[in-house]
C-alpha cells in the first residue's frame, strides 16, 4: 500500500514520496470515520506508516486534493485484487482446500517467519482444541494442553474411558406388546449378546418335609401350597431368526445374572431389530425380560452406536454410558497449578483417584476433595480416576417405561456420571 502511489512530479503542489501519500490517504480515511484492517499487514509495513502519520505536520489544501485525485485514479484503474498474503488467501479459501493443505502451509509460513506457533493455538476456539485432542494421541494432547493456561486447559481435558464389564441395554416391550422389543444400530457393531431373563412357569408341588420342613399346630392333610420352579428361557426370535440361549450370563451384576441366559456373540448390522420372546412375557421392574451386552454405546431411543474411546467433561449417560452400571475409569494428564487441593464434581459416585502414580484415595461422599502432596510437580501429571457407580442404571430410565404400573417403581432421574465441570483447584491455609 505505502509503495502503491507514484512520487508526485516536481511541478506538483509538494515533492511527496510515495510512503507519505499512503500516509496522507490513511489519515484522510480515519479522520473521516473509517475503520481499517492496518493490523493485517506487516509488522514493517505498520511500522513504516506510523513513522510517516508522525512526520505529518500542516499539508496545504491543494496537495491533499492532488494525493486523493490521484489515489482514486489508480483505484478505478484496478482490475482485479488478490488478498496479499498467506493468512488471507487462506480464509479467501476456506472450504476450497482441505483443512490439512491449510494447516501445512500455515506452518510454513510460521517457520519461514520465525513466527512462534504455539501463539496460534492458544488464540483458537475451545471447540477447535477440543477437536484436536480427539483426533490426536494423549502424548500430543498433553503437549497442547502445557502451553496453555491452566483454566483454559480445563476446559478441554480429554480422557481414555475403560469399562470394568459389558455395556448395558435394557430393553422394555414395545407399547401395546407383551413380547416385542426393538433397538436400533447407527454402526455396525459386533461381539453383542441378547441376556433373556429365565422364565418362569408356576405350579403346584407336593410338600416334601425333607426337602421343605417347617412345624404345623393342626392337621393338615391334603394340603397343598404353590411353589416357584425356575425354568430355562423360552424360544427367542431376533429379526425372524431362532436364536438359542446357551450361555450362562457374565455380563450382569452378581445376584441379578443368575436369572438370566446369554445368547452367543451377534454381529449387528445398522437399522433397527426386533427381538421376540416366544411365549407369556412378565416384564418385571428390576429383572427387564431383555438386555443387549456388548462394546457398545447406548442412547436415548433405545440407539446403539459404537463406544467412544476417549470423553470431555460432562455426563457420560450422554456419551453412551445410559444404562450402564460398574467401574468407570477416566485417564489422561491433568495441568496442575499452585494449590493443595483438588475437587471435583462426579455426580457424588465412590470416586478413587490417582495423580503422578499415587493413590491419593477414595471418596464416598461430598465435597469430593483430595489434598495434594507438596512436592507434586505443577504441571501436567498423570491423572486416574475410576467411579463406581449405583446398580440403578442397568432398569433403564423412566422415560423408556411404558405408562401404568412400572412407571410408578422410578421416583427419579439416575444421577449423572463422569467429570462434570473443570477442575477445582485450591490453596487453603492452615488454621
């Protein structure tokens, strides 16, 4: 810009260079109001034109009509403008080239200039950084996440999720239906087991005082009681296909697995499938006929979807944990500052906690509080936590009950699970 305009013949109002013309325009165009985009330019360039706006002192009226007349000449005279530089022809491109050619030659200017690239990392969008950490290793999150601040870094902690078992669905009779169930796929998904509760037929025995003594005051002869008999599971149909009940169930909590029998391992396609329980269903409220098992995320609907590998912050019921029920283990690095203590919010499950390879304990209640050791590094550490959670979540949530008696059985919602907000760091003082 400042190299734009001619230097004015000898025979003009004032022998001008071509930086003092460009200064004069710039004035003339903040003096009427304008906003200019100067920082987009060389840090040079800036430079150079703030030393010309200051040697600017009294220009007499017939020099700044000729500067602008002869600005606006070359204006009308210009035919087509390209954006100048590499950071603007990027934007001018966005969406043309692919975000990784921009990303490369964005590098390459940085190295070519010197430029520090960390700075343009730390000016991007939380929603950007939290893109990268998904898409690279914990190594090179945790590189990311040491040049920022540490309230920034909070907010965009990812972590590796492990399960201690099998998801869960379970799986509640189609309205209107006794017998029916359906779920639907989003991936293909692969190793599921459909967990069909043994059913049971009732039926009178006789009494046998071996097997079944107790004490009578009168006689009763001829008296005959009805008993419970458990029984093997009834015939299953998934999609229309016989599907037989062999195994014994691995996948529930101890005291409720018991009841049930396991299919072998179904590979799943996408689209929704309907399983069906031969025979009279009883849909008990804490023994569902029907569960799915598998590595599987469950959703809202009654969805499935692959597991996500690595979690943010917030409730993991939303990111395919709804009805799960068990260990959950949440590991990465964590930015630690100058403080002695650590809080977190969990959702108020038994929390156990691991910084740097220490066991610093568990939790079973709020405030959900570790004090830290003195000599922990403050910087990024390794960070464990695993959260147990209630056995409540595997009887599915009430909005998946149909209306009448077994709505009645839930008072509420389940409680939220994971690392719901940002760290808490604090400095306390002894008393």
């Amino acid at each position: 810009m400042l190299n734009a305009l001619p230097s004015t013949a000898a025979s003009g109002p004032l022998p001008l260079s071509r930086r003092r013309k460009a200064a004069l325009i710039v004035q003339l165009l903040i003096s009427d109001g304008s906003k200019l985009a100067l920082s987009s330019m060389p840090d040079h360039v800036q430079e150079d034109l703030a030393r010309e706006l200051a040697a600017i002192r009294l220009v007499d009226r017939e020099t700044v009509n000729a500067v602008a007349t002869e600005f606006a000449d070359l204006l009308d005279a210009v035919g087509l403008s390209a954006p100048g530089n590499v950071d603007a022809a990027l934007e001018a491109l966005a969406g043309q080239i692919s975000p990784h050619l921009a990303d490369k030659l964005r590098d390459q200017i940085d190295n070519r200039h010197g430029r520090d690239p960390w700075l343009r990392l730390q000016n991007l969008t939380t929603d950007d950084v939290v893109r990268i950490l998904s898409q690279e290793s914990i190594q090179i999150g945790a590189v990311l996440l040491s040049k920022l601040p540490v309230a920034r870094a909070a907010e965009t902690l990812r972590f590796r999720l492990h399960l201690d078992r099998a998801n869960l669905l379970c799986c509640r009779p189609v309205a209107g239906t006794e017998n029916e169930f359906t779920f639907t796929v989003d991936t293909p998904l692969t190793g599921l087991r459909l967990l069909v509760r043994d059913d049971a037929r009732g039926k009178p025995v006789t009494l046998d005082e071996l097997v079944d003594p107790f004490a009578v005051n009168a006689s009763l002869v001829g008296t005959r009681r009805p008993a419970r008999e458990a029984a093997q599971a009834g015939p299953v149909e998934l999609d229309g296909q016989r599907v037989e009940l062999a195994d014994p169930c691995g996948e529930l909590p101890e005291g409720i697995g018991e009841f049930y029998r396991a299919s072998q391992r179904l590979d799943l396609a996408p689209g929704t499938h309907v399983v069906r329980l031969l025979g009279t269903v009883d849909d008990a409220p804490y023994l569902p006929a029907l569960f799915v098992a598998g590595d599987m995320g469950v959703f809202s609907g009654n969805r499935l979807d692959a597991l996500p590998t690595t979690v943010g912050l917030g409730d993991l019921r939303d990111c395919g944990l709804l009805h799960y029920a068990g260990k959950v283990t949440l590991s990465g690095v964590l930015p630690i500052p100058s403080a002695n203590q650590l809080e977190l919010a969990t959702g108020e499950h038994l929390a156990q906690l691991r910084l740097a390879g220490r066991d610093l304990g568990e939790r079973l209640w709020a405030p959900f509080r570790w004090e830290l050791p003195a000599d922990l590094p403050q910087r990024l550490v390794g960070f464990e936590l695993t959260l147990t959670t209630s056995i409540g979540a595997i009887f599915g949530t009430k909005e998946a009950v149909p209306a009448g008696g077994l709505a009645a059985f839930w008072t509420g919602q389940h409680a939220p699970l994971g690392i719901l907000r940002p760290p808490g760091f604090r400095q306390s003082t002894s008393e």
